[in-house]
C-alpha cells in the first residue's frame, strides 16, 4: 500500500453477498439479454396486435406502419449527429491534454473514481455523448498510472453515470429537444403538446434541484461503492491494455493529400457556420437558439473541426464515431412506424389506440398520482426500448393526452420521462457499448455498480418526481406560429 494511503476496509458478508448477486445478474444479462432490435421488433408486435384488437382494420395497421416508418428521418438524422458532434470534440487534442492533466489529480482508487462519476455528470448536461467518451477516456487514462490502485470496473462505471443518471436533464436531452423544435415532431404530437421551450423542461428551478440532487446522490454511490485498494483489480490485472491510442497523423504520402492537412478548409466551414450561429444566437437568444437541434449540432461540430484542426484528423475521428450511430439509424424508423401505429391506426369509431392508453391511464391516475404511474411506466418500458428520443415518440400521444386531460403541467412531465428514462440505462447494456469499446470490458463487468446506483435511484427519481411536480401549474398547449 501506498505511503499515506487509507486503509482498504475489509469486505464484509454483506459486500461480498451483493457482489454475488450482482455478478449473478450480470451474468444471466450477458446470456439471455437479446439485442434491442429484437425488443423494438416485439414491441412492434405488441402494438399491432394491441391496435387489431382495439378494433383497427389489418390494412389500417399496416398502412399506418408504412406511412410512418420514415416521418423521424430529419430527427434521426440530427441524433446522429449528435453522437458524432460529442465523439469527434471528445477525441480530439486539446481535450486529451485536459483529460491527462486531469488524470493528474486524485490520490487514491477512490478518488479517481469519484472525478471520473463527476466529469461524466457534468459532461452529460452539455452533450451525452461527449460524456461516454470523455469519461471512457479519462478511466483510461487514470489506469495508465502506475502510483493508482483503481479498480478499473468502478471507474468505467462511473463513466457511464452521466448517461445513467442525468444526462436526459441537460442540452442534449432528445424529448425536451424535440418538444422544443416543432419541425422535427410528428404532426399529430405536435397537436397535443404544442411547443415546449427549454424553459418549461430543463431550466426551471424544479429541474435544477433535481439534476443537483442526482448527480450529488451518485458521486456518492460511486464513491462508497469503490473497492478499496486491496480490493481493487487494475486494467493491468483484468489484462486490459490502456496504451495512449492518440498519436501524430502519419506523414503525406502524395501531393492530392495537401489539403488534408492544410487547417483551411476547417477553417472556412468554421467561420461560415460560426457566422450562421452568431446570428442564430442574437436574434433569438442565448436558450431558444441552443434548444434547436440543428444550432445544438452545428456548435459541436464547429468545435470538432476546431479542436481536430486538420480535415484529416477530423474524418478519421468522424469514422471512429459511426458504429456509435448504427442503431439509431436502425432503430428509429421502427420507433416511428410504432408510433403512428399507436395514433393513426383508428377502429370503427375513429378512435385510435393511442386514444384507448390515454383514457386508461386518465381512469388509472390522478393529477397527483401522474408523476408516480407515468415515472415507474417509462422506466419499465425503458428496457425494452432503450433509446430516449425514439421511446418519447411512442409513449408521448397518449401520455401528454393523459396529461392534458388531468390538468398537469406538461413540461414537467417532459421531465418525468427524462429522469424515468435514465434509470433503465443502469441495467440496460445498449447504451453501455461505445463505452465498452474504449475501455475493453464487458458489460456484466459494470453492471454490479451500476445496479446498485439503479436501485438507490429508483425511488429517490419518483419521490422528487411527485413532489416537484406539485409545485407547477398547468397552462394550455401553445401552437407555433
């Protein structure tokens, strides 16, 4: 042990009885757990079957199917960007030389694992996917030192918590972007929910204390949770290389490559779109211009061509982004075929299934009861669909239905879903992966942490979920003009 460090405390029956039982878990995951294409394909056919016995015609829920399957296509585009906006900043220079010094800082395992849980928090507010990168890449680099006894699985843990926690409450959030951008929602939300600003989901001070007291709450999991130094297993010990991947670009080998790694051509899209942003920015405002999805990318990936500097080492970092993206452009057609499934799809009396879950959970809930049924009932169903923004456009025709029809306030329950929706990533393994790529592990080997975030979470989530929620009034759904 190092000169000066904390004694690790011993394990007692109680630790090792849960270190069991989560292993246990993680293994039964990593065996039965299906891919979450063959969820979203369930769940299609559990909303079929729902709309045919809801009385719809097979033609009707076919056709809906049909017409429905490409009207995400602008905001599937944007998501991922998204992804490719938060990994090329991420992977660039500038930010390695911050996540080394960084990397600097702690003396002791545990608390370089409490660092890392807090930049993956507070990386999340501003992008969720700059925070799965930054964090994978500051636990690397945390493992490259020699004098840190950190327990490499705490700490890749700790950077997924950004997007297990609160990463749906800050900018990136995919529900509050699109309640807030009437161009890219499907019309027949848009006639329910009417335009929600970020000022009515993720800035009033309800969300603040909500996203303080979740991100407080899991630093300190992570903290308590990390094994001590005794305890710990390294990289080194797992038989995980950490080797620092960045590097020089190789030199040019032909004249046709000059502009490659010339800066210009970065530059002049840099300047053209930064010209475009300023604009956006003075005429609307600092929060209406960010809430737009297309202003919210086009910053990251100026700051991405910035920070890369050279169009070379800027495309090289965009195809290192694009596994990430593959299951939303997969996922989110199916996601949106569901959806007008569950709103076009009209029985006999012209009333469609959506309608039908509307007046159950009308008949189910009260206004106080809202937060309650709705957070547990996005959680679950966060599972099976593990993706924010396509699940918000099946769940949201019937549930802001239910939440017009009881007179609660809708952007609060755009917040609702946004904390509902983290929980399930705790144990759910599909946003795990491009974390698992950079840092070389499994995912049974953080879900042992991350379960116990989960069933702390769970009901502190619901409880500050009804309480806040109390606190709001309601107003009618305002239509863009």
């Amino acid at each position: 042990m190092r000169p000066g460090a904390a004694p690790a405390p011993a394990a007692g029956p109680e630790l090792r009885l849960l270190a069991r039982l989560a292993l246990r878990a993680c293994e039964w995951s990593e065996r039965w757990y299906p891919d979450t294409f063959v969820f979203a394909i369930v769940t299609l056919g559990v909303v079929a079957a729902g709309a045919l016995l809801h009385g719809s015609r097979p033609a009707d829920v076919a056709g809906s199917f049909g017409d429905g399957f490409w009207g995400l296509i602008p905001f599937t585009m944007q998501m991922c960007f998204v992804i490719i906006g938060g990994y090329v900043t991420a992977d660039s220079p500038p930010v390695a030389r911050l996540i080394e010094a960084l990397a600097r800082m702690p003396r002791s395992g545990r608390g370089a694992v409490t660092l890392v849980a807090t930049v993956s928090m507070l990386a999340s507010l501003l992008h969720w996917g700059l925070s799965l990168i930054v964090g994978s890449l500051l636990a690397r680099a945390l493992a490259r030192r020699a004098d840190l006894h950190m327990d490499y699985r705490a700490a890749a843990a700790a950077a997924y918590l950004g997007v297990g926690s609160v990463s749906m409450m800050g900018l990136s959030s995919s529900a509050a972007q699109l309640q807030a951008n009437p161009a890219s929602m499907p019309p027949a939300l848009l006639a329910i929910t009417g335009v929600l600003p970020f000022s009515e989901t993720i800035f009033p001070w309800q969300a603040l204390v909500l996203t303080l007291t979740l991100a407080v709450v899991s630093a300190l999991i992570a903290a308590a949770s990390a094994p001590g130094e005794q305890e710990a297993l390294t990289a080194q010990q797992l038989g995980i290389g950490v080797e620092d991947r960045s590097g020089a670009l190789p030199p040019r080998t032909r004249p046709g490559e000059w502009l490659e790694y010339s800066p210009l051509p970065n530059l002049l899209v840099a300047v053209l779109g930064g010209g475009w942003l300023v604009r956006e920015f003075s005429a609307k405002g600092a929060i209406p211009a960010i809430s737009n999805l297309n202003s919210y990318n086009l910053l990251f990936l100026i700051l991405g061509l910035l920070l890369q500097w050279r169009p070379r080492r800027f495309l090289d970092a965009v195809a290192r982004s694009v596994p990430g993206v593959a299951g939303v452009l997969l996922l989110f057609p199916v996601y949106s075929g569901i959806a007008a499934v569950l709103s076009k799809a009209l029985n006999a009396d012209g009333a469609s299934l959506a309608a039908a879950l509307s007046h159950f959970f009308t008949q189910f809930t009260s206004h106080h009861s809202f937060a309650l049924v709705f957070g547990a009932y996005s959680a679950v169903l966060g599972m099976f669909i593990p993706s924010a923004g396509g699940k918000w456009v099946i769940e949201a025709p019937y549930v802001m239905q239910t939440a017009n029809a009881l007179h609660y306030p809708l952007g609060w329950a755009v917040q609702i879903y946004n904390a509902a929706e983290a929980l399930p990533n705790l144990i759910n393994p599909f946003w795990m992966l491009p974390l698992l790529g950079i840092l070389g592990l499994k995912a049974r080997d953080l879900i042992g942490f991350t379960a116990l975030q989960f069933v702390i979470h769970v009901p502190l989530v619901l409880l500050l979920l009804w309480a806040l929620g109390e606190t709001l009034p309601y107003h009618l759904p305002v239509m863009p003009h």
